[in-house]
C-alpha cells in the first residue's frame, strides 16, 4: 500500500526519506489549511488541522495511506504560525527567546478505502 504525505513541508519530506519511507507527495487544498477557529487552543487547532489536511488528499484517491501532519509553537498565549517574511519571523524570535514556550505537533494517518483514522497529538514544552 502506498504511502502519501499530504503536505508540502520540505522539512517532512526529508524526515521520510531519511527514515527510509518511500512516499509521494500530494499537498492538501488550501481551503484544508484554514487557520484559528474561535475559542480553539493551539493543541485544539493542530488536532483539527492534522486531520483536514489527510481527510482533504484521502477524499481523492482509491487507495493507500495518507499521512497528515501539523505543527505550531504557543508563546505567552500567542499562537505562532508560519511567519509571512523574514521580519515577522525575526520577531517571533524575538517572543520565544527566553521564555517558556509549547510545540504542538499532531499526525493522522488517513487509510484508504476502508477510512481507518488513526491520530496523535503531542506536546513539548
């Protein structure tokens, strides 16, 4: 069975293959990405986001393994996405040096057609 990453991480990409997988790459629509929802949590938002992204490439294809993945850092409260620019992510930087903050990471692997769901969420501080 084949295994799909449903992302466009170039980092994630090399994890897999430096761990020996052999993959294809099938990035999720962007409408699968969308961003904080009121009242969610980092930890709530990366569970959610793991997961559209690996129902969002599962929905088009017959079979295989989808594997969707997500990850945000949480500072002072601020969750800290992909910075938009160099600048933005210099100050983001600038929030986490020398304060305790959180990485949120979650995976779902998405197995096609019998639409197993298997997921995780974890924290590290």
């Amino acid at each position: 069975m084949r295994l799909i990453l449903a992302s466009q991480s170039p980092r994630r990409r090399q994890l897999l293959t430096e761990a020996g997988y052999e993959f294809s790459v099938i990035p999720p629509d962007d409408s699968a990405e969308s961003g904080i929802c009121s009242g969610e949590t980092a930890r709530e938002m990366v569970a959610r986001l793991r997961q559209q992204k690996a129902a969002n490439v599962a929905a088009n294809i017959d079979e295989g393994i989808v594997l969707g993945c997500d990850t945000l850092a949480e500072c002072c409260g601020q969750i800290l996405g992909k910075p938009r620019d160099q600048d933005h992510a210099e100050q983001m930087l600038r929030l986490l040096r020398g304060r305790e903050h959180y990485v949120h990471s979650g995976i779902c692997l998405w197995r096609r057609p019998d639409d197993r769901v298997l997921v995780a969420t974890d924290t590290t501080t």
